[in-house]
C-alpha cells in the first residue's frame, strides 16, 4: 500500500488530542504487553533524510502486512509527545540525540548529557529514559549521522591528510567554517583542540554544512568545514572528510522509535530490522543526494533503494 503523506499542519492536532501513552505519575511501571496496531502512523521530522527513512520505514512496514500513513512533525517539541501518546507510532531518531533530548525532558536542560561517542552506553541510557514513557528503541543500525569535518581534496593531498589527528600532527592554522556555537560546543572547537591539538585560529559563522561554508573551503578562504556523515554534496565541492578517528563525536546512530502499545510487536521489529544490515552511512548520503541535487522524490527514490536490497 503506498504511504500517504499528511499535511504537516495537522501536527496541531497532538496537542490536543486524548492520549494514550503512561501519565507521568504512572511513568517506570510499564507493564501492558506491547501492541501490535495493523495502522500505523510514521513521524517524519520534515528534512530529506528523515522524510527518506519515513518512506523506508512506512514501505517496509506495509511489505509486512501493515497500512501505514506518514505525518511531517517538523519540531521535536511537537512529534515526540506524540509518539507517547501513540498519535505517532514510529519514528527515525538520532541515539545519542534524542537521548540528551530525553534526558533534559526528564531533569532539565542543564543536567548533564548522557549521550556519548560511546554507543552501548548510550543505547542503554536513551532506553533507560525512554521505557518509562511507553517507547522502545530498536537496534541501531549500520548507518550514522554524526557532525564531521570537510578540507578541500586538494588541501588533504597536499598535506597528506586522512584523519584528524593527521591534521592536529601537521600543526597547520585552520580557519573553520562552522555555526558561530561553535566556539563553545565541546565536539566542535573545543574538543578539535583539546583531542587532536587542531590550531583553529578562527570560526567562520557560516553555518553547518552550508553552501557558502563549502565554498570558503573551496576557495581557500577557509581551511575546514563543520558538516555531517551523511552529506552528500562534498564531492561537487571538491571536499574530502577528514576521519574522527578518536571519536570525538557522539554516537548518532540511527534508531527506530515505536510506541510500545500500538507498535511494539516482534512484526514491527522484525520489519524495522530487516533494513539495519543494510543502510549504510554512504548508503543514506547517496539517498540524500538524490533527493537534494536529482530532485527525486522521497518515496521513489526509498523504493528504488529498498527494492535493490530485495527488501520488498
């Protein structure tokens, strides 16, 4: 059954919907056997590759034997109380992410981050925060979504550059052109000092992963780009990834989230799970690109990949 996609404005309507996730006095005594609804409602965060993981997610799904439809909940705030309440049933979330997300829901936004490059531990910390509010994180797959470094291919040659720590060696003056929060966050400018010894001599506000910050790079203007994993245009920009060969960064691997009592039956796992051996990190920046730079549907280009994995 092809997913239909739902206008992102009906989002409005889980704030105010009857819900049917654990009260917050009843959170930590989860005990109902998990669900096992035939229609299910996919969460999309509204951004290529969450819309693409939906598709995937949703075709899978209906392969199994489920109907499914597809809402765009741009705002975690909005999608994620949904999930609770089971007006979203499954959704494509980032680890370490969504575990500090859950994290600073439970004890504020200053406790202290739970995320981690490590991935064990962060699995076990973003399923201790979500088991009490009726969700269940399935096994992350082979594909991940992490911040990552960018030099123009050109600079790497030169300098004979793989991994950041080839980088931090070279005692070379980089100019990074990155988010101005750069500065503070600690796996960007910080943590580039403080774990590879990288000279970052300035930040360039340009954003992440921006055009105009691939293009400073390109140029010469710039030495280095904070971008992601998962970014498929480097290529057309002449950059090269640098590798966070000493995991700076935290684990974003990508993970299924399903409300336990509509969608947490061995069928949705079993469906979900099928795609963990296969989607890679290149995988999904491919995906993205064709989406972004081809301009191919979200919907088709998910068939076309599921299809040559014989997946459906």
């Amino acid at each position: 059954m092809r997913p239909r996609l739902l206008l992102a404005a009906l989002a409005l309507t889980v704030l105010t919907a009857c819900t049917t996730g654990p009260s917050l006095e009843k959170q930590g005594a989860v005990t109902a056997p998990p669900g096992d609804n035939k229609h299910l409602t996919i969460g999309s965060a509204g951004f290529t590759e969450s819309d693409l993981l939906a598709q995937m997610y949703a075709q899978l799904l209906d392969r199994a034997g489920y109907h499914t439809k597809i809402l765009s909940v741009t705002n975690r705030e909005i999608y994620e109380p949904a999930l609770e309440s089971g007006q979203i049933d499954v959704v494509a979330e980032y680890a370490a992410t969504f575990a500090d997300w859950l994290n600073a829901k439970a004890h504020g936004a200053d406790a202290k981050p739970v995320g981690s490059p490590d991935l064990n531990r962060t699995m076990t910390a973003l399923r201790a925060l979500a088991t009490p509010r009726g969700l269940i994180v399935l096994d992350p797959g082979r594909a991940v979504d992490q911040n990552a470094f960018a030099v123009a291919e050109s600079y790497a040659r030169e300098h004979r550059l793989k991994t950041l720590s080839d980088l931090g060696a070279a005692r070379l003056p980089v100019r990074l052109a990155a988010g101005d929060e750069c500065v503070q966050r600690p796996y960007c400018e910080p943590g580039l000092k403080r774990v590879y010894g990288i000279d970052v001599t300035a930040v360039d506000p340009k954003g992440v992963g921006t055009t105009p910050a691939k293009q400073a790079v390109q140029s010469g203007q710039d030495q280095m780009v904070l971008t992601t994993t998962t970014d498929a245009t480097l290529g057309q920009f002449g950059l090269v990834l640098l590798a966070d060969d000493k995991h700076l960064q935290n684990a974003d691997y990508i993970v299924p989230v399903v409300n336990r009592s509509r969608a947490g039956s061995a069928g949705v796992t079993g469906a979900l799970g099928r795609l963990n051996t296969v989607l890679t990190t290149a995988d999904l920046a491919s995906l993205n690109e064709q989406v972004d730079s081809w301009r191919r549907l979200p919907e088709d280009v998910a068939k076309n990949y599921l299809k040559s994995k014989h997946l459906i």
